[in-house]
C-alpha cells in the first residue's frame, strides 16, 4: 500500500513538472499575445527567447499573461 502511494504522489509531481515546462497552448498564446508584442517583439517566433523575456517582464505584464507565465514556471 505505502508503495502505490508513494508511486501516486511521484507521478503527480512528474506530471506538473512536466505541464510546468510544456509551451504554451493556443489560448494562452493569445492571452500574452499585446504584452508579447509590446515587450519582446524582437523575439516572436523563437519559443525559448520569447518565454526568457516574457519571465525578465513579468512585473510589467497584464495579469493574465503574468498568471500564464507563472504557470509554465516563470
């Protein structure tokens, strides 16, 4: 018992890690899509450099962009 339990808590964690490091969906995209342009359009369409500005910007974004960036570990 205590190992399907154990064995349950690390998969969970696995698995937010995981979503935590996923891109963003479509959706969330279009939620960061002013503050995107506004702050790191030198970067649109490059994924890695466009998710480091966004994190360096958090203070200044809007809060649903702000909330979208912190749920992919930002």
């Amino acid at each position: 018992m205590k190992i399907s339990v154990l064995a349950a808590l690390l998969l969970a964690a696995t698995a937010q890690t995981a979503a935590a490091q996923s891109g963003p969906t479509p959706q969330e995209q279009m939620i960061c899509r002013s503050d995107a342009s506004k702050f790191c359009a030198e970067h649109i369409g490059k994924p890695p450099q466009m998710n480091a500005c966004l994190r360096e910007n958090k203070s200044k974004l809007s809060d649903g962009c702000r909330k979208v960036v912190e749920s992919h570990g930002g």
